[in-house]
C-alpha cells in the first residue's frame, strides 16, 4: 500500500474535504468536462502505452511561468504508459552566464562559437538544469498514485560528439556534431521504465566535451530510436495549420524558428515532428490524449486518402458528428444505425484518423441519390477536403448511374451552391422523401444535376 492513500473516490474526497469548493451544479458540470475528457482521452492512453515520445524543449521555455505544470504532465504521460527521452536546450541560460562575466557571445549562422568560457557556460547551464529538472520530475513523479510504478530519471553519457571544426574560416571550437547516439543504453533505460533526460553536451572518445544544438539532438536522438513521436515545445506562439506535408512545410519554412531543421530531418528520414506552443496550458496533454491535439503536425509521408468507410471507422465517424448533431447541423443517427448504414459512407483518413466523412443514400426514385452526413473535422478545415469528399460522393452516385443528387441542410446551402448544387423545393425530392420532411426542421433542399 502506498505511504500516502488517496481518497477512493471523488465522493470520499469530498468527504474528507472539510470545505466543499464547488456548489453541487458547478461540481456536476466540472465532473462532466473531466468525463467527457476521460472518454475522449482513453483510446490514446491505450495506444500511447510503450511507445517512444522524445519531447524536446528550448532553454527559454524552462523560464516559462507553467514550466512547472509542463513537467506535471510530462510525469503523467510517463506514469501512463509512455516511454520519454526528455532532452533540453540552454541558449539563454548560457548566455546568461557569459553576459555576467562581460564574455563576448558569439554566433555565426546561428550557430554558437565555443570558446573555452562558452563551453564551461554550457557545462555549467547544463548542470545546473538537469538538477532543477531531476528534483522537479522527481517532485512531480512522487505525487501520490504517480510513482507506485516505480518511475525514476535516468540521465548519463549517452551521446558521443566531434568538433564542428572551422567552416567558411570560423573555428566553431568546442562547438559540436553528434558521432553517434548511444541509442541501445537509452532503450535499456527506457525498458527499465526510467525517464530518459538527454543535456545538450557530447564526449569525444578522446576526453573533449563538445556544445550541441538540443535541436540537432533531439532530431538524431528520435532517429536513432525510431521514435514513434518527435514533439518540440516552444516558447513563442504558433500560427501554423494543425497538419502539414513536407511541401508545406517547406512552403512556410520562414515562418517558425525551428521549421527549416524540422524540414531538413523529415528529409533524412524523421517520420513526423510535432510543434508546440508551451505557453499554452496543458499543451503536451491535448496534443497526446485529444482528437484535435494542441500544435502542428509535420509529416514526411501523411497518407491522407478518401475511401469506403469499414466498421472500424465508426467511432472516428461519431467523433466528428456528434458535435455537429448537437449544434443540429446534422440529424442524429445513433451507433447502432451507423453500423447498418456503414456502407453508405466515405471517410478521408489522414494516418489512420478519420478526419472527414459523407454518405450517399439510395433513394425510392432509383436516378436520385440523397448526400447527406458531409462534414470535416475543425482542425483540417478550409483545405479543399470538404470538396474533395464531395467529388468522392459525385464519382459513387455517377457509378450507381444517379442523374441528380439531392440533399437537405439547415446552414450549409451557400457552401453547395458554391459546388454546383441549386436551390430545390420540397417537390423536388423523392416520394418517401417528401412524406418524411421534417417542416419543424426546415431544411433546404439542394440539388446537383449529374
Ligand atoms: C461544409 C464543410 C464540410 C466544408 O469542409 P472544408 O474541408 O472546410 O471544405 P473546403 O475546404 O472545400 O471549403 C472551405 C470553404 O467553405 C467555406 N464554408 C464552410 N462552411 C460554410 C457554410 N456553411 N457556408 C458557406 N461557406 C462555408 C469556408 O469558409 C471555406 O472558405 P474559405 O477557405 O474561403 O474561408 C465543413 O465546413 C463542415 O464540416 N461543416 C459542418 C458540417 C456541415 O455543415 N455539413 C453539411 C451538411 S450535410
């Protein structure tokens, strides 16, 4: 049994809790937000559990005011099941140091030049966080229900470096390049359900240290492990598209400090990089346990491609219509009528999520089918998918030998007309059709002639 018991359940802590913080209909409500979260988060928890995350972060966002609750969450992804390599910059922290010892502070291409003081900064930078990260992951891994697992860091000499040398006649000095990461220790760790912590600093078999770019590491670190995640957390905010192809990033490179390294290493191999805003509250937890994540996703290869749904697609089908049916936008259909009805769907599925769908339904007029249930995820909005789902719907009608598509909807009718589709009335719809109307409803009717 643990040394500190947690309360059973949310009942028992109110119960011990001599002051109730919340009246019972506030309580109700923030119990079901944290339900609703639970629901959303647990497919995750399940598939995260064993994999390899490296989440990498910049010397400044450790200055960040929720660095702290950053490394709360770090702690929880760990104690459910994810395996990190943790690995940390130091730029302002070394800066820091030399600033108060009046040392020059060097950069050529914005690549530090390591003098002896630079790399005695670095030494000493590096020290100095990997304590403060040791005794904060160590605080937050003791909190009670956390640690039963027997989570515990592990940091050590796990990077092997050579000197960047002298390019374009500057002598980088104890500026380095990565030789080799000693990727096989680093799963040990992991395996051994340790935290692995990774400092921006190298050792050469010849007893020199050597100042890396935590970036760079972080890059080769994630590629030497196949990692199933490559997440950096930045301190400046993001104004980028929630997923982007290579191309794309590429296209935007000047955009982000840290997108021309993400661009180079996804073109070395690097499967995908996530980007995120640590100054957002939580940011690490949406992005690993909610549907619509919390940065940008940049991959090397997405596979996006729009196809007949399956059984398996359901429950990405209901996660982007319920809340449509709830704003009444969409009619609802329950689980069990989707899973009759499944074949009548399409889904565009970006690295297995689903993250668009639209159904095409027979009608009792055998020329006319009926396009219904066309919606796209939020987050991958405004990038022509709604129109490329629609053109998947026109080529199956046109295949089933329709001559019209109809379809009735309360907000959407510009949207269509913008596709082709043309104000109809109520007469035009099929005769079952026309008996099932819901005037209540009001909808509009639409029509593409095929
Ligand atoms: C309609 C919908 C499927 C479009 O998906 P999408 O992938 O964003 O589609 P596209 O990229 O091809 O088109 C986006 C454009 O349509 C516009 N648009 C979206 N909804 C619109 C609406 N209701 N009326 C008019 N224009 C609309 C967007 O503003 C965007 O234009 P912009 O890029 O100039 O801002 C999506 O907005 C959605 O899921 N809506 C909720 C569900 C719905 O209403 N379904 C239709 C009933 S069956």
């Amino acid at each position: 049994m643990p040394a500190t018991s947690q309360p059973a359940s949310a009942t028992d802590a109110a119960a011990n809790s001599a002051t109730p913080t919340l009246a019972p209909n506030a309580a109700r409500h923030d119990a079901q937000h944290s339900i609703a979260f639970f629901r959303e988060a647990s497919p995750y928890i399940r598939q995260h559990r064993g994999k390899v995350f490296v989440i990498a972060f910049s010397g400044e966002v450790i200055q960040l005011g929720n660095f702290r609750r950053l490394i709360q969450d770090i702690a929880i992804s760990a104690a459910l099941g994810a395996r990190l390599v943790l690995v940390h910059g130091s730029r302002p922290q070394i800066d820091e140091r030399l600033g108060s010892r009046q040392h020059p502070i060097t950069f050529q291409h914005d690549i530090r030049v390591s003098d002896q003081a630079a790399l005695r900064a670095a030494q000493e930078s590096c020290g100095y966080i990997r304590i403060m990260l040791e005794n904060m992951l160590g605080f937050a891994l003791a909190q009670p229900g956390l640690s039963d697992n027997g989570l515990e860091l592990s940091s050590g000499n796990f990077v092997t470096a050579k000197p960047l040398g002298v390019l374009d006649g500057v002598d980088y000095g104890f500026t380095g390049k990565i030789r080799r990461i000693r990727h096989a220790a680093i799963r040990t760790q992991l395996e051994l359900d340790r935290i692995v912590l990774l400092s921006p600093l190298g050792y050469s078999p010849t007893g020199e240290t050597y100042n890396l770019r935590y970036e760079q590491l972080a890059l080769e670190t994630a590629q030497a492990l196949a990692a199933d995640k490559l997440l950096f957390l930045d301190h400046t905010a993001l104004h980028l598209p929630a997923a982007m192809t290579l191309a794309e990033a590429r296209a935007c490179s000047a955009q982000h400090s840290l997108l021309p390294q993400i661009v180079a290493a996804l073109e070395n191999k690097v499967g995908r990089v996530h980007l995120l805003d640590a100054t957002i509250d939580g940011t690490l937890l949406m992005e690993l346990y909610t549907r619509s994540g919390s940065g940008s996703m940049i991959a090397a290869n997405a596979s996006e491609t729009t196809r007949p749904a399956s059984t398996d697609d359901i429950s990405g089908i209901l996660e982007i219509i319920r809340p449509l049916e709830q704003t009444g936008t969409l009619v609802r259909r329950s689980r069990q009528q989707l899973e009759l009805e499944i074949d009548n769907f399409l889904v565009t599925v970006l690295d297995r999520q689903v993250i668009g769908c639209a159904a095409l339904y027979n009608t009792d007029d055998p020329t006319i089918g009926e396009l219904a249930c066309l919606a796209v995820d939020p987050a991958y909005r405004s990038a022509s998918r709604g129109q490329q789902l629609l053109q998947a719907v026109i080529q199956a009608a046109r295949t089933q030998h329709k001559q019209r598509l109809i379809l009735l909807t309360t907000q959407t009718t510009d949207w269509f007309r913008e596709q082709g589709f043309v104000a109809g009335e109520i007469e035009d719809l099929p005769e079952a059709k026309k008996t099932l109307y819901n005037f209540k409803r009001n909808s509009k009717v639409c029509v593409l002639t095929l």
